[in-house]
C-alpha cells in the first residue's frame, strides 16, 4: 500500500521558530502563513482549504 494523498496534519510545539527553521530548511516545506505563535506550512500544489 502507498500513500496517494495527504491530508493534513497538525502539532502543537513549544518552539515555534525552530520548528519553522525545520519545516524549511531541513523538509523544504513552504511557508503559507504564521504568526508569532503559530504557523502553517504546504509541501504540495494544492491550496489550502478552511
């Protein structure tokens, strides 16, 4: 069995910034929005849905 789509994915962390550092820099992940306490990210071409 392989994964055909993911949907999405939560977690809740203590260090926002290191954790956006990681999305980024280590998974390429892209930025989509944040704040200073949260932030979401996308690795795929699909927009985001509320």
């Amino acid at each position: 069995m392989s994964v055909q789509r993911l949907g999405y994915m939560g977690f809740e962390v203590a260090d926002v910034p290191a954790w956006r550092a990681f999305m980024t820099e280590k998974l390429g992940a892209m930025e989509a929005s944040s704040s200073e306490n949260s932030a979401r990210f996308r690795i795929d071409s699909r927009s985001g849905r509320a």
